[in-house]
C-alpha cells in the first residue's frame, strides 16, 4: 500500500506547520519522518491518518491511488502508535489487544474464538507470549510499547504509522526495540512510517530518511545517501557532528573540498571529523596548523578537538587509537591537518 501526499499545508493561526509539503512511500517500506522539533512531521504523520486535515483546498493524501483526503481517520485503514503507548490500565494485555476488534460494528465484527486466535498470533508475533494476562503496569516499557504495535495491527490495517515511538523509553531499550523493529518489518512488509528526532535511530532502521526543516522536506534519501551526500547545509549539520571550516584557500590545499557537497551554497566547507586527517607537523609538510588540546578517547575511535594556529577556530577530528598511538603527541604540540578524500557517489541521485 503506497502513501503519496501532495501539496500539503497546514496552518495554525498563524503558525504554518507544513508549507506545500510532497511525500511519496513506496509499498512495503520502512520511512523515517527526521527533524528537530517544530519542524513539521508529527503535523504530517497525524494528517495522513486523518487526525488532522490539511487546509481547505491544500493538497491531497493518497493511499494505493485512491484519495482519502477526507475519509475519517477510523476508515482509511491506519494503525497507529503513539509515543507513549496508550494502553487502557484497567484493561489485560489480551484485550487491550483485542480492543479494536471488539468496538467495531455488531456485523463486522469476529466471533470471540477469531479474536482469541488473532491476539495469540499477535502476541507471538512481538514475542509477549505468555504475557496475556497481565496488565500495562506489570509490563515494562518496551513491552508496553509491543503491545501498543500489537494492538494497532490486530484491526489489519493497511498502513502503519508511528508517532516516536521509542521517545518514552532509556537508550538501552530504544536500541534493542529499534533493532527489533527493524525485524519485524522485514516480516510483515507493512508500509510503515515512524516519527523521530532522533538521528541514530533513522539512520539504522529506515529504508528511507524524509528530513523536514522548518515545515518543508530539506531532502529525502536512503541512510547512506542523506548522510554521505547531504543536499543542504541544514542537512549536513542536523545528522551528525560537523565542522563548518571558513578558510577555504588553506583547506583546499589539502585534499578534495567539492566531496560530497563539502564547499555548500554558503560558501563554507561542512567536513565530518572523521574526513579530517591528523599528522605531526613536520617543515614543508602541507596541511592546516593547528594545536592540539584536548583528546577523548572512550570507544574504539579517539575524539581530539584542535585550535587552528592561523584563526583560532576549534575543529574536532577522528581518527583511531592506533594512529593516535603512532602520532606520539602531547597536548599543546602543534600538528598538521588535511582533508581525506571521502566517498564519490558516481552519479548523482534524484531526491
């Protein structure tokens, strides 16, 4: 089931939330709504299941070619999650599970044996078996989570939409849960979009990265694609850490500076620490003089924050514990800085 929305705009008084907003997600797709807050993508997610409406005459939202623009939220077929489950509390984990199928109409709805049967095969299908009788408060945060999932799908829906759902959780279940997610998907091959604002967790599960800025999309692309080869300087500055280096004449001597996009619009250069090569300053060695001050090196990359001798800005760069074995440096000593050449994309992509 594709989703395309077309031309959407939503105001609030006079605070626009979306701005003539495309959206295409491809059938069976995992999509990623990524932006700082305010930037529009919860508007978006909750008017493509008919939570919200786009302004009169802005837009429209298409589910498989058929336009649902303004067919109510409980008929378009939508399951969704929300961040911080809502699950009934006075209510078990099966029927909780099962409650969408007992509200529906007397003629739609199974008999008490098919709603027996769906729960126990959703409960498997997010690994709570054995969990059936308990209650939300028994549960803890990743299960509760699951079962929200499990709730959403038990109505069949045609999509599956997601509003953070892994925001109300510590970093060690989010990390788990989103790996599991990621799973999951690969199993049920249910379109799905998922709203976050974390960058980590978009890069690893999506099959595509929507990033929105300031009620627009600023690019779309796969994970590889909108981290290697950002389109904008908001891009490049959002998803992951960022040098932005003002002295273009002195960098472009060291190594490639049209990589990747790394001189923008902007005229400045955006250089990942990791692209930033390290050296012992040696004469007639070329590179960029800078003073090392500070080195952090928990994990198997060590972080070295560097002050350029000519201008004073601070730079920070990556490189490995062997390498920084290999320079023998101390603080304060003066070393050589130089870009690596970075990956090349042989064609361009559309976006």
């Amino acid at each position: 089931m594709s989703i395309i929305a077309t031309g959407i705009t939503k105001t609030f008084g006079r605070y626009k939330a979306l701005n003539d907003v495309d959206l295409v997600v491809p059938s069976g797709k995992l999509v990623a709504l990524l932006g700082p807050s305010g930037s529009g993508k919860t508007t978006l997610l909750r008017i493509i299941a008919g939570l919200e409406h786009a302004d009169e005459g802005s837009g429209k939202i298409e589910f498989h070619g058929q336009d649902v623009s303004r067919v109510p939220a409980g008929e378009r077929g939508v399951g969704f999650v929300f961040q911080h489950y809502a699950l009934f509390r006075h209510m078990t984990v099966a029927d909780n599970i099962a409650f969408g199928l007992r509200v529906r109409p007397r003629t739609q709805r199974p008999s008490e044996t098919k709603i027996a049967d769906r729960v126990g095969e959703l409960l498997k299908l997010v690994q709570l078996d054995g969990l059936d009788r308990r209650f939300p408060s028994q549960l803890s945060g990743g299960q509760r989570q699951r079962v929200a999932l499990a709730r959403a799908l038990a109505v069949e829906p045609k999509v599956l939409l997601l509003d953070e759902p892994f925001g109300a959780l510590d970093a060690k279940v989010r990390k788990d849960l989103r790996r599991w997610l990621r799973q999951f998907h690969d199993e049920i091959q249910l379109t799905t979009i998922f709203v976050t604002h974390d960058q980590e967790e978009a890069l690893e599960i999506a099959d595509d990265v929507v990033i929105m800025n300031q009620a627009k999309v600023e690019q779309v692309g796969t994970p590889q694609e909108v981290y290697d080869r950002p389109t904008t300087p908001f891009v490049y500055q959002f998803l992951g850490n960022v040098n932005v280096l003002r002295d273009v004449a002195a960098w472009s001597t060291t190594g490639p500076i049209h990589d990747n996009g790394r001189l923008a619009a902007d005229g400045l250069l955006y250089v990942r620490p990791h692209d930033i090569a390290v050296s012992r300053h040696e004469p007639g060695t070329l590179g960029v003089p800078a003073v090392f001050r500070h080195v952090h090196t928990a994990g198997s990359q060590t972080s070295l924050t560097l002050e350029l001798l000519h201008t004073r800005e601070t730079v920070e760069a990556e490189i490995s514990r062997t390498e920084l074995a290999e320079l023998n440096i101390k603080l304060n000593d003066l070393v050589l800085l130089r870009l690596r050449p970075s990956h090349t994309f042989q064609h361009d992509y559309a976006i």
